[in-house]
C-alpha cells in the first residue's frame, strides 16, 4: 500500500497511490488550489490554506483521498 502524507498542524491529507488514477478531480474540486497532479498522481501543496470543506474527499471517485477534517 503507497500511501503519502501530506501534514501541517491539525490538518492531515493522505493520499493512496494504488487507487489514485490520476483523472484530477480533487483539482478541480478544492477552491484554494491544494491540489496538483505530478506525474499522473494527485500531491497536496500548502495543506495550511486548507479550508477543510471535504470537497476534495467528496469528489474522488476511487477513494483515494482521506482528510483529517472530513
Ligand atoms: S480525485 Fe482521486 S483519483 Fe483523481 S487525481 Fe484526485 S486523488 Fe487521484
Ligand atoms: S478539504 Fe477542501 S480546501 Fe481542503 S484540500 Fe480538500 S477540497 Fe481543498
């Protein structure tokens, strides 16, 4: 299981790189831009602008994003 982290204070987003296809729509859905797909892969940038809406968790269709807040 590849998994990464990605951490800053209260706020933990993990992202499951078996299950991750790469399509972007957590990049789409978050409105401050987390997001980012880097070789086909979703990695999180600045998790301290995290508004901890959930959108992000919400539209991952494979599951592969797990949010401390959501
Ligand atoms: S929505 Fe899910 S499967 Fe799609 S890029 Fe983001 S983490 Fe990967
Ligand atoms: S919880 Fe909302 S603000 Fe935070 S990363 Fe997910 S979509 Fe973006």
């Amino acid at each position: 299981m590849v998994k990464k982290e990605f951490e800053d204070g209260d706020i933990k987003i993990v992202i499951d790189y078996e299950k991750c296809t790469g399509a972007g729509e957590c990049v789409t859905a978050c409105p401050v831009d987390i997001f980012e797909l880097i070789e086909g892969k979703a990695v999180a940038n600045n998790v301290s602008e995290c508004i901890e809406c959930c959108a992000c968790v919400s539209a991952c269709p494979n599951d592969a994003i797990e949010h401390s807040s959501c």
